[in-house]
C-alpha cells in the first residue's frame, strides 16, 4: 500500500533531471503519473521508469508557457484518469549573463516559461481541484529565488515571482480543499548545473554548508511529502532542500 495509491500526478519538465525523478518518486508511492515535455520522444526514458515501478504513465507534449496548451494537455489527462489529484510544476530553464548584458528576449523567455508556465499550470487544474474538494499543487521554485544570484535576474524573478503566485494560490484555493506548496532546491546535479564551470562549482561548495551537491531525489521526496496527506496541515508554504544555503 502506497500513501498516493489511487492518485494520479500531472509532472511538468518529466523527461530528465528533477522532473524524472519526481516522476518516479510518485509512482514508487502508489500514483499514476501523467508526464509533460516540450520533447515528447525525450518522455520515453521516464515511461518506462514509472511503468517498471507497475503504475500507468501518460506522456503528453505541451510547452508549459503556452495556456492552450497547457489546458489541452490537462483535458486529454482527465479523460484517461478519473481526477487529477497532484500537479508538479518542475519545467524551467536558464538563460544566465549579468544585467548590462541581458537581451530583453532571454529576459522573456525565462520569464514565459518559469513563471507564465507555473501560472498556467495553476489556473488549467484549479477549477477541477477545487470542485472535486482537494488537491496537492508543488510549484519549484528555487534557492536563487530567495537570494537572488549575479547573472541570474531574469532567472531570479521568476523563481522569486513563483512563490508570490504559490502564496496567493494557496490563500484563494485553502477552503476548497486545495493545497498549494513551493519547493526552493539549491544546486542539484543535472544537466542544469552540469553547465558549470568547475571554478564556479567549487566556489559554489563553499556557500553549501553540507558541502556537496543536491541530487534530484533529495527533491523528490520533498514533493512526495508536499503531495501526500503527511502534509495535509500545510499551505503557502515554502520548504528549502538546499544543503543549508539559505538558512
Ligand atoms: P533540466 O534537467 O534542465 O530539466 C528541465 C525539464 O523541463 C526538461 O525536461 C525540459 O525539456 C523541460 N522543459 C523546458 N522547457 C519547457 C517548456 N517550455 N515546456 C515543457 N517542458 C519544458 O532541469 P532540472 O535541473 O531538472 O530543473 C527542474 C526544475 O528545478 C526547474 O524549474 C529548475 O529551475 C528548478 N531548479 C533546479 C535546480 C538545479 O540545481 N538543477 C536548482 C533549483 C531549482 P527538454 O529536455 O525537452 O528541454
């Protein structure tokens, strides 16, 4: 008996990295996953991870920053799963260079798809969840999001921008029975952080009190708890799976 059997979880982002292993955290825990990408040929690996742990999963291609696609993909989920009980909004990307070098189109892409995605996500599951009387929704955020990080301001913004959606959310959905939590990981080995200059990476280490990277299932079972009833006194909340960086 898992403490998600019988759910079924929408995860954004799921082809790689925090997204797969979210994925499979869930299934391990009883739910269908239902797992969206921009890639839908990269959902493939995922598909196979979750379906080895005996539970269904739905690969479904949608770019996160687009509205009509976002509740398309939700529409098709609903018809082949009887609710959509947890949704995990993971799908970001990064377009680094400092302020005096920025383009306004990397300002805006970063901006569409980190933060106008979460925003999308939210608005295409909350009627369902609300009349249905319960969900779980976990937005990444991220511990630059907090702290805010040189050459990151657009990246920084719309992780910042995630939790005031996250808190409002929470507030307007609580008595419905709809849950809605943020997750702010520090730096977690993917192909994200790969990018990083080994100069950047040891000058991160001192910054890291536990003093080594994150992997994706130190955030995955974060969301697991966010997306279970084991959290089920708790909303507009945002919980760090950093190593200690933001203490
Ligand atoms: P990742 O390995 O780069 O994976 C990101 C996933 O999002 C990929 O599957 C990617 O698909 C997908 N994606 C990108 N744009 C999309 C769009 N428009 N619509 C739908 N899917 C899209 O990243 P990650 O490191 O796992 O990060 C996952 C989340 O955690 C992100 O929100 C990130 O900001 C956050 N985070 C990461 C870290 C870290 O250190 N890694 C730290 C804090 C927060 P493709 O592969 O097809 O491009």
């Amino acid at each position: 008996m898992g403490l998600l059997d019988g759910k079924c979880a929408v995860v954004t982002g799921a082809s790689r990295g925090i997204g797969q292993a979210v994925c499979v955290s869930l299934a391990q825990n009883g739910a269908d996953i239902v797992g969206l990408d921009i890639d839908f040929e990269a959902l493939e690996g995922t598909k196979e991870a979750v379906e080895a742990e005996g539970k269904r999963f739905l690969s479904l291609k949608a770019d996160v920053s687009c509205l009509e696609e976002f509740q398309g993909a939700i529409k098709e989920a609903s018809s082949e799963f009887s609710s959509i009980d947890i949704l995990v909004n993971n799908a970001g990307i990064t377009r680094d260079n400092l302020l005096i070098r920025m383009s306004s189109e990397d300002w805006q892409k970063v901006i569409d798809i980190n933060l106008t995605g979460v925003f999308n996500g939210v608005k295409a599951v909350s009627r369902a969840m609300m009349k249905q009387r319960s969900g779980s929704i976990i937005n990444i955020s991220s511990v630059v999001g907090l702290l805010g990080n040189p050459g990151q301001i657009n990246y920084s913004a719309s992780k910042a921008g995630v939790l005031g959606i996250t808190k409002s959310a929470a507030r307007e959905m609580a008595k419905r029975g709809v849950r809605v939590n943020a997750i702010a990981p520090g730096y977690i080995s993917t192909r994200m952080t790969d990018e990083l200059s080994e100069g950047a990476r040891k000058a991160l280490m001192d910054n890291i009190p536990i003093a080594r990277l994150g992997e994706p299932e130190d955030v995955a079972n974060t969301v697991f708890f966010l997306a279970s009833d084991l959290s089920s006194y708790m909303t507009g909340q945002v919980l760090s799976v950093d190593g200690g960086m933001a203490m």
